[in-house]
C-alpha cells in the first residue's frame, strides 16, 4: 500500500529523505550515458538500504530501486546471451543475413523497450517519491515491500 510520510531528514548526509529517494532512482539513468558509472547502478540502492536508519521511505525506495535495477541487469544479461549465442550459431550453420539482423535486431527491440519501460517506471517512482509517497510500482514495490516495515 502506498503511503504518505511527513517531510523529514535521512540518516545519510542528512539530506531530505525526498531528495536522497530522487538521486536513488536518478544515478541509474545518468549511468545509462556513461558506461564507468555502471556500478553505482547496483551499488548506491544497496548502501542506501544497509546504512539507512531514520526513514522508511528511504529504505522502502532503495530496496525498490536496487530490485529493478537487478531485474534489469539480468534480464539485459539473458537477451545479450540470446542475441550472441544465436549470432555466433548462425556464423558456424553458414553466414544468414536474415537470421543474423534478425535475431540481433529483435533482442535489440526488447532491451530498447525494456529500457522504455523502466525509464517511465522510475520517472514514476522519483515523482513520487519527491511528494514523500512509498509509491509501490507492479511487481517491485511488493517485493522492495517484504525487505521494509513501513
């Protein structure tokens, strides 16, 4: 269930819980341009999640953040796996234009949706959470729910 918090200060840097709930769901997309960052993706949620003390809201959106960003780490492993392995099956068959682009270009169109989808999603979240709302997203917000006692 969603829920409404009073304005209050984190624990970390004694920042505005709302404001450190933003940078959580916003790191992931910066890290997006710039590749040397990609570790924070994983990284940030899951410090913010173990040092967190005084706000819920915070820990509630750390766990939320860090279970979407695995999901999407796995998910984009599997489609890579998929698009290399099809790749490398159709150069030793013998050399298929179509069967190569294909399979390539399909696996493409997923991540690229995929990525639309999560984009919007913690576009969502990061509204949200600067209104001091625990906004549970689909399937996210109820596992991040198991890992907090709000």
């Amino acid at each position: 269930m969603n829920r409404i918090y009073e304005p209050h200060r984190s624990s970390i840097l004694d920042l505005d819980a709302n404001l450190l709930c933003v940078l959580l769901y916003l790191i992931p997309l910066i890290s997006f341009f710039i590749q040397s960052f990609r570790i924070l993706v994983w990284l940030i949620p899951l410090i913010a999640y173990l040092i967190e003390k005084n706000s819920p809201l915070v820990k509630f959106h750390a766990a939320q953040c860090l279970i979407i960003q695995l999901t999407v780490s796995v998910v984009s492993f599997v489609l890579w796996l998929i698009a290399a392995v099809s790749a490398g099956a159709s150069l030793l068959i013998g050399f298929n234009v179509l069967a190569f682009f294909g399979t390539v270009g399909i696996t493409g169109i997923v991540t690229l949706l995929l990525c639309g989808i999560v984009l919007v999603m913690e576009i969502v979240a990061m509204i949200k959470a600067y209104h001091w709302i625990s906004y549970r997203l689909p399937i996210f917000g109820e596992i991040a729910g198991m890992f907090v006692k709000e």
